[in-house]
C-alpha cells in the first residue's frame, strides 16, 4: 500500500509543472489608469469634464452640433427619464439627464450589471465646447443604490496608500472611468475626430484604448489630419473627406462662404451664408455646416437636395476651396428670427491648386 501511495505521489509531482503550465495564472489587470485623480472631484462632487477645442465653428454651429449629438446619445435607451432637460441656444448652453446600463461581466445564465443616472451638461462657445458628466447615481440589483461621492472616490475605492483597487470597488471605478471616457470619444467624434473603436473593428485588429483621444490633459484639439491628394482637369486637388487638411477650418473662418444650388452651371441659385460655415460629423459621416442669417430667405435650401459650399479668399473671384454636399433628412429647424443652419453629408471636397 505504502509503495502505491508513493508511487502515485512521484507521477503527481512529476506532472506538477505540466499542470500549472495548462493552467497558467490569470495575467493582473494594469490598473495604472485607475488609480489617484482617475475620479476627479469639485468641491467634494465627483465631476468628468473635458474641453474640446474645434477650428472654425462658431457658437450657433457647436451649440447645434451638440444637441444633435445629446439627442441621439439620451435617445439610444429609449427610455423616457434620458432626455435633454434644458437648452439656451444665446447662451450656448445644454443640458441633459442620462439612464444607461454598465455591463460589469456578461456570461450564460449571469449577468451583472449596474443602471447608472448622470447629468450631462455641453457649454459652447465659438470654436470650443466644455463638457460635463456628474450627479452619477447607481442602482444595482433593483434595491441598492449608491451615489459616486461614496463609492467610487480616491477617499473610498483606493487603499491607503493609493496604490491599488479596493477590491469590492474595483469594478465600479474602472467601469465609470471607462464610461466617461467614451462619453467623451463619442463627442470628439460629432466634432470629426477619428473613431479609433469603429477602425479598429473594421481592420479586426486588437482593439485600441478608446481613451486615445481624451486621455491626456488639457483640451481635446480637433481639425488636424493630413490629406491624400488627387489633382483634377480644373486647377484643384481632390482632398480625401475622411483627412480633411487642417487649413481648410482656417479657411472656413476667413473666407466667403457662397452656397450653390442646381446642376445647371449658369442657371444655379446663389446665396452667401452670411453667419458662416465649418465642417464635423454627425452619424459617422462627415458633414459640412453653413448657416443663413435670421434675415436671409431660405426657400431655395429647404427644396435643395444636393449643393455646393463655395470658399471664396478675399479679393479672390475664383473659390479656393469647393464642398459638394447632399443635405441630410434630419435637420434642426430654427425659431422664427433665429439664424437657421443646413447639414450636408459632404460627398466631394476640391481644393484650388
């Protein structure tokens, strides 16, 4: 009996280091990004903001494409208490209250997940928009609710010397810190930053940090990118619109803006956009902005399907830069007396050599 035990003793130690290594250990969780000042607070509130600064848009431009990004965002859960609760267009302000789930692990038959409640309120301002998440409430399995200030701050999720995770809490802090900052990718993306998730599933490669874009400190600076040129017959350079050239926001700023209906050259319909133009994204593609003054008869675009944004410099009485646009179905209609702005998916865009 004794030499059985012992034999099956020395097979066990024998095939000891083929087990572990059949069962390696779990790899630990780099939670660097998480650690002090990943949950920021003001005045004791626990607060997400991020500045994003955007070439050539002007109040009424950022203000509208914010609130078209605020009402598709609350309405994905088409739950009634996520909606936009508060706008002021003169004051560039908005505001609205969110109720979305926060998947923590999903697996068959096992689902754990918290509902989480936040305020998001957008100020814009001429070429800026600041953004802000707080007020993050949780309920978790139906009767438990917990706010942010008390489970998810430095004071409560970090152990004393701030150099881990509370384990109980872990969850909670990562996944809100995630939740914010893709709050925030999604808003660099309406303002036409790079989607760096949707590429990276397109290309099936290992999916990039989606806090890329608002990782680092300071404002989130978007209408930089380099541009892939195709000349044509007519003096201009066909820009790629997925890598507009940063000059062309520039332009946008300095330039008479001239918008172009009709196909028939010599019988088109002329009209100057006289609060301006810019260029962003809404709904994955790219669009360009022109705004009519609240004096300026709008007849002629509200029949438009397709037109042109003409770039004229000054002094110049060729356009440096041509936006081919088809306008889109969805598009805010202005108050009487207000400056009313058109969308148009842009589908070419020429540049003067």
């Amino acid at each position: 009996m004794n030499k059985l035990v012992t034999l099956f003793l020395a097979l066990f130690l024998v095939n000891l280091p083929n087990a572990m290594q059949a069962n390696p250990l779990k790899e630990k969780q780099d939670d660097t990004k998480y650690l002090a000042g990943a949950v920021p607070e003001v005045d004791g509130k626990v607060v997400f903001s991020k500045e994003f600064q955007i070439a050539g848009m002007s109040q009424t431009q950022v203000y509208d494409t914010m609130l078209q990004w605020m009402t598709e965002r609350l309405k994905e859960n088409n739950n009634r208490d996520s909606r936009i609760v508060f706008t002021d267009k003169e004051k560039g302000t908005i505001a609205g209250i969110g109720e979305e789930w926060i998947i923590f692990k999903s697996k068959p038959l096992m689902l754990d997940r918290t509902l989480i409640n936040y305020q998001i309120t957008a100020t814009c301002k001429e070429n800026s928009c600041f953004v802000e998440i707080e007020k993050i409430r949780y309920t978790y399995q139906e009767n438990l609710k917990y706010t942010a200030e008390e489970w998810i701050t430095d004071k409560y999720a970090l152990n004393k010397d701030k150099t881990k995770l509370i384990r109980r809490l872990a969850k909670w802090r990562r996944k809100t810190v995630d939740f914010a900052d893709d709050i925030f990718v999604d808003v660099a993306v309406a303002f036409g930053a790079p989607d760096t998730r949707a590429e990276a599933q397109l290309k099936k490669i290992e999916k990039k940090d989606p806090t890329a874009i608002v990782a680092g400190s300071g404002p989130v600076v978007i209408g930089q990118s380099k541009t892939t040129n195709k000349k044509t017959q007519d003096g201009y350079v066909e820009v790629d619109v997925k890598q507009i050239p940063e000059n062309v926001y520039t332009l946008l700023n300095n330039c008479k803006v001239v918008i172009s209906i009709g196909e028939d050259e010599f019988n088109m319909t002329n009209m100057t956009a006289n609060e301006g133009g810019a260029i962003g994204k809404q709904s994955d593609k790219v669009v360009a902005y022109c705004t009519l003054s609240a004096n300026q008869s709008h007849e002629a675009m509200d029949k438009a399907q397709n037109y042109m944004l003409k770039l004229y410099a000054p002094n110049q009485t060729t356009p440096t830069v041509i936006i081919e646009c088809r306008k889109l179905d969805t598009q805010t209609i202005a108050q009487e007396g207000h400056p009313q702005t058109y969308v148009g998916e842009i589908i070419r865009l020429l540049i003067k050599e």
